[in-house]
C-alpha cells in the first residue's frame, strides 16, 4: 500500500501525519518506508533530530520521476507513504500517480478548503491514468467542542467523490514536541489522545485499502 499525503497547500500538518502514520504501521510489525517528496525535507530533518533507533526506513525522492523510479524500492516494503510537495506542479503530480491512496489533510479554515479543490483536481487528472488511484480527506488540528471543525466537513461535501474520513486529528501540543525530538506521538505518550487518534486513522486507511482491493 501506497499513500500519499498531499495538499497544494503548505502548514496543513503534511509531514506531521506522515510521519506518525508511518511510525504506527511500524509499531504494529509492518516493513514501512516513508518517502520524503517535498523540497523542505521535512521528513528528512525529523529523521536527523532523532537519537534513537529508526522505527522505519526514509528517503528523500523530491522529483518528478517519483512514479516511475519508486515502484522497485517499494516492493521491499508493505506500506509507503509519501511526505508529497505543496502546490501544484510536477512534484505534486507524480507523488499522486505514485500513490495507491491520496490522503488529503486539511484544518478548519476557508484557506484550506480552497486550496484542497486544487489538490482534487490533480488527483481526478491522474485518475485518468490511473482508474484505482483514490482520495480522502481528513481533518487535521481540529479543536474539540468547536462549530468550525463540523462546518469544514459540511463544506468539503462538495467533492462528492473525495469522502471526508470520520476520523480527525485534534490540536495537541504533542504533535510539535513530539517532532522536535525526532519522534512519533506514540513514542512519547503511547496511551494519549494523539497517538490513538493516528491509531484509528492508521487502521481506517488499511480498511479502505482492503476493500478497494477486495
């Protein structure tokens, strides 16, 4: 399984939930690779800050060849997920064709709602290439016993064939700590709110990715 994590929208917690995605299917026995495709590296200085030992492989692939050159590193792995480019251009493309699944973070704002229309459009363009190509939209930094967080929800209905996931990512200072450390939410407070909330998301992502296949 593929899964890109994209948004044509920088801030919107990218690296973030790749990182923690990745960290959790490593926790639960599973070969992972998390692929760096953005020219930032944000992945790539998590990795850095990192004293202890890696729970997963990461690369950096931050080029438009991604889809092509990525499939024989892959097949080592069980589950990829790629840390993908803000705005659209030819990063953001191939890290979409590359992808079996595209998640799509985006927060309670306007912004953010604007910005995922762009992310959609690229994602039904390679769908033209590639028919099992599927996207998700998940709700990042949400605040809890907030309007704001149901309105977003209500507005991205309008992308009928992107589903929005029932899971969201709350605002919690752990995911910042967590990062500047070299390390997952799980790693830090296994037992809190941020690394069941990515449990959840990690198990949600598998069941979706099974029934495709099925």
């Amino acid at each position: 399984m593929i899964i890109g994590v994209l948004s044509q929208k920088g801030g919107v917690g990218k690296t973030t939930i790749a990182v923690n995605l990745a960290a959790t299917y490593a926790k639960s026995g599973l070969r992972v690779l998390l692929v760096d495709a953005d020219p930032q590296s944000s992945a790539q200085q998590w990795s850095a800050a990192r004293d202890a030992d890696p729970l997963f492989s990461v690369v950096g692939m931050a080029r438009a060849t991604l889809h092509r050159d990525l499939p024989d590193i892959a097949k080592d792995y069980q589950v990829v997920i790629i840390d993908g480019a803000p705005r659209v251009n030819e990063l953001g493309r191939a890290a979409i064709l590359a992808s079996d699944l595209v998640l799509i973070p985006v927060q309670p704002s306007p912004y953010d709602i604007w910005a995922a229309a762009e992310t959609v459009n690229l994602i039904r363009e390679a769908q033209q290439f590639k028919p099992g190509l599927r996207g998700l939209f998940v709700i990042n930094r949400k605040i809890a016993n907030t309007a704001i967080g149901r309105d977003v929800t209500e507005a991205l209905g309008q992308f009928e064939d992107i589903p929005v996931l029932p899971v969201a990512l709350h605002q919690r200072v752990v995911y910042a700590e967590s990062a500047g450390q070299g390390l997952a939410v799980l790693e830090v407070d296994p037992k809190g709110g941020a690394a069941r909330e990515v449990a959840e998301l990690a198990k949600v992502l598998m069941v979706n990715q099974e029934k495709k296949a099925a």
